[in-house]
C-alpha cells in the first residue's frame, strides 16, 4: 500500500458486536487507539470498496517454533510419538528462533500470540530464553503473552520415567536418560520465576501467565500451588487439557472420581482467569462445568488433525456456552503459519452439517479474533474497531477476493472466510504502528532472519539426526506400551 497514513476507508467487519453484515467506513488512529470510526454513505468519494478491514486474527495456542515440525521429520505421527521425535530439536539463537515464529505469524494475519513456551534449548538460561520471547515480540510489533511452562513428573510419556525406559534395549537407556530426563526444580521454585519474570518485561503489548504443561505433566502440589497464586494476584493462567484420547484414559485412571476437569476444578483451577488449549475429548458435563466457571478453550484444529488427536466438539461447546478461541499450536493446514485459512479450516469443521446450525459466522469471527486476543491479554477490552479503542487493524484486498463476483450472495464476510489467505494482507497494525505492509514486515527483515536460522540449525542437525535413531526404537516401544494399555494402570 503506498498510503501509509493513519486512517483507511474500507468494508468494515466489527465481530465482537456479532457483526456478519460489514458497512462502509473511515477508519482512523493516532498514537495507539483509534480516533474516528465513521460510517460511509453508498458512493461517498473516500469509499472505493477496494479493502477489507477487520480486527486482527489472534492464535490463543502456540509455541514459537522457528523450525517448524515438518522440518524435523515430525508429522504423520499421533500427539505421544510425535512429542518424541520434536525432542533434541537443532539449537540456534532464541532470538532468531521466536523472530522467524512470530514474522510468520504476522504475516499469516495474528496479531497477538499465546507463547506457551514448552521446549526451552536450555534448561539452565531459561528466564534468558523468555526475555528473548518478549524483545522477538517487540520487534516484530506484535501482542504476546509468555506462558511459561511449568512441569514437574514424567518427560517422556504417561508413566514413571524409570518405567518407560525399562521398556528399552540396555545400549539405549542412558541417551533417553540424558536427552529426556530433567531434575525440575520445586513448585515453589518454578512460580517464583514467572513472577519474577512478569516483574521484568510485562509491559502494554507484553504479558505473563503460569504455564503449566497439562494435568498429566504436573503434581497435585504444582498445580493446587498455580491455582493458589492466580486467585491471590490474578495472574491468568494456560495450559494443555485433554488433547489425546490416550490422555483422557491415563487421567480418568488417575482421577476415578470425576475426571480431570472435575478434578481441576476441586483445586480451584477453573475460573475466567483459564484458558486451556485442545480439549478434543471433552465429555458434555465438563463442557457445562467450564462455561459455568467461564473458562475459554483455544481450538487448535490444523494441529488436531495433524497429530490425529480428533475433532473438538466446537459446536457443543459454543451451545454451552464455553467462550472459545482459535489456536495454532505450531501448525497450519499448509505449514504457512496463514491464519486465515485456520479460519476456513474452523468454518468447513464446525459451521454445522445440513440445515443443521453449527458455529455461527459471527461467532466464528469473533471466536478467531476476540476471543484469542482476551485469552493473551487478560484484557476485556480491545478487539473491536471503534474510537477509543486500541489501534489494532488487519487490512485486507477485497477487490483481489471479488473481481470475479456476479452477485454478493451471503455477504462479505462469508466471502472473505471463503477466499482470504495471508495473500490478500494488505496492512497490519498493531497499537498504531504498522506491522505488515504489502507482504513483508515493517520493522524486520523476515528473509535474513530465516537464512541465518536455517544455517544455524544445519550446522547442529547432526546431533539431532543421530538422536533420532534412538527416539524411533523409543516410539516403537511406547507405541507397544499405549496399546496394551498399560498407562491407565497407575
């Protein structure tokens, strides 16, 4: 675009309202909040009914992964074996790492990030790694919130570690030792270093939350401390639940009296202060018991697919009235980080079957958008397009997705779920500032930072090949051990 101006007139989406229907408006900031939203008359001479404008997407579920999985060799495989092969990724510069993540991103039209940072390179610089999250974000120009991961039992699977390694040949059980198992520090421990960490670089576009991995990856002590801590400060929290079928087994085993979520909530876990990332094998009770205590659920639906944990139960949950999110979790239908067609991706999955009603198209947007953008900021507020509100803006090419229309038939806004793709990004702004321009990023030179990546982790991929020798005899093994059904035994 070669009007860089703080203002655009445009067919106007505004889904926090419920808004499928778009109008025409001009639309203009100063410094970080929008100053004027005004309605344009059919044929007005600043009305060229060229662009789309709507509030950026947000990815309520990820993990900044510069490299992404496919890279590695770690697709077609389900959610426990797949865990395995990401283990030992190449090293490289975090910086460059959660810059070539959150560039994707932006470009693929999320303007805010769920960093739910799982997989530090090294263990001992973590608060080091996180900081590297909230400068990457910075420079980029996007909303992120850090959630820091928090673990305390089993790295390698649905067992005691010993156990798991028991299952491997003699030659083998030190490397998965050395490469899988870590001494955590104590639950006191971990939550001190978020605070500590929120202390450091919160800051308007920047947040943190506890982070812990999942029910099956954290102690009763852990968790009930988290829960402690985010009801004295408000602290929000984020974490895994109930992603695979295998882990709705193994913690139906371990919590006979209700289940996880049951569970979860006699800790004092759920509240709005909650969002939980997948919940694919959701029971309806549970489903009623989350939107009673108003926890938002991200849906990660490439990633779902891609690591066969299933199809979430969107549209009963949405009758439920859980709020719910859209996440990525790393993944995208076509490994292009393009938001957009995560968002068709949900509209085919979940818009209903026949005549009968699913997720509706407001709610669709307002699910890929608002609800995301809330889950990162912990704030009400934002995500709609009026004055006052903060600048946030995704522009689009409308007249690019309808050159070839003979009629408008449902509206713009089923035109653009149906044809958008990170393509037709014209502009995104974020708190004023331009973001993306034209397809490449305003503040970052996205090609650079992914050359020197990718030639950082050549440089390390030796190590990482050779270590994947071991992982598959690992997956082989637990494949064996999840099928016998041996990790609902306690």
């Amino acid at each position: 675009m070669n009007d860089l101006a703080p203002h655009i007139s445009a067919r106007l989406l505004d889904p926090r309202g419920g808004c499928s229907v778009c109008r025409r408006a001009s639309i203009g900031w100063s410094g970080s909040s929008f100053t004027a939203v005004d309605d344009l008359a059919a044929g007005h001479p600043a009305d060229s009914g060229s662009f789309f404008a709507m509030p950026p997407l947000a990815n309520a579920h990820d993990h900044v992964r510069g490299v992404r999985p496919t890279a590695l060799g770690a697709y077609d495989l389900p959610l426990e074996l797949w865990q395995i092969n990401m283990t030992g990724s190449p090293s490289a510069d975090p910086y460059l790492v959660n810059v070539a993540a959150l560039g994707r991103s932006a470009l693929g039209g999320t303007g805010s990030v769920m960093v739910h940072y799982t997989r530090p390179q090294n263990r001992t610089r973590i608060v080091q790694e996180l900081e590297t999250v909230a400068r990457a974000a910075n420079d980029v120009g996007i909303r992120v919130c850090v959630a820091v991961a928090l673990r305390d039992r089993y790295p390698i699977g649905y067992a005691p570690d010993e156990k798991l390694i028991a299952l491997l040949d003699p030659a083998d059980r030190d490397r998965v030792r050395d490469k899988l198992v870590f001494a955590s520090d104590s639950p006191q421990s971990q939550v001190a270093m978020v605070e500590d960490l929120a202390a450091r670089i919160e800051s308007p576009t920047v947040t943190v939350q506890f982070g812990p991995y999942g029910a099956e990856w954290c102690s009763d002590a852990l968790l009930r401390l988290i829960a402690e801590r985010s009801a004295i400060t408000g602290r929000r929290v984020h974490m895994h639940l109930l992603e695979s079928r295998l882990q709705r087994e193994f913690l139906d085993s371990i919590h006979p009296d209700g289940g996880p979520v049951k569970y979860l909530d006699s800790i004092g876990m759920l509240s709005p202060r909650l969002s939980v990332a997948h919940a694919v094998w959701l029971r309806p009770d549970e489903m009623e018991l989350l939107a009673e205590r108003g926890v938002t659920v991200s849906v990660n639906s490439s990633s779902n697919l891609t690591i066969r944990s299933g199809i979430a139960p969107v549209r009963d949950m949405h009758r439920a009235g859980v709020p719910l999110a859209m996440g990525m979790d790393g993944f995208s239908v076509d490994d292009d980080d393009d938001a957009f067609r995560e968002l068709r991706l949900n509209y085919m999955l979940h818009r209903g079957v026949a005549i009968d009603e699913g997720l509706p198209l407001g709610e669709l947007y307002r699910f890929a958008s608002y609800g995301g953008r809330r889950s990162v900021t912990g704030r009400e507020e934002g995500g709609g397009i009026a004055a006052g509100e903060p600048a946030d803006l995704a522009v689009l090419d409308y007249a690019g997705m309808s050159r070839d229309l003979i009629t408008d038939g449902p509206g713009e806004a089923s035109l653009v779920v149906t044809r958008a793709t990170m393509r037709h990004l014209k502009r995104l702004v974020i708190a004023g500032e331009d973001v993306v321009v034209d397809g490449r990023l305003a503040r970052v030179d996205l090609d650079e930072v992914q050359r020197e990546l990718d030639a950082q982790v050549r440089v390390a991929a030796p190590g990482f090949l050779e270590w994947q020798q071991v992982a598959r005899r690992l997956r082989e093994k637990l494949r064996g051990f999840y099928s016998a059904g041996l990790h609902t035994c306690g």
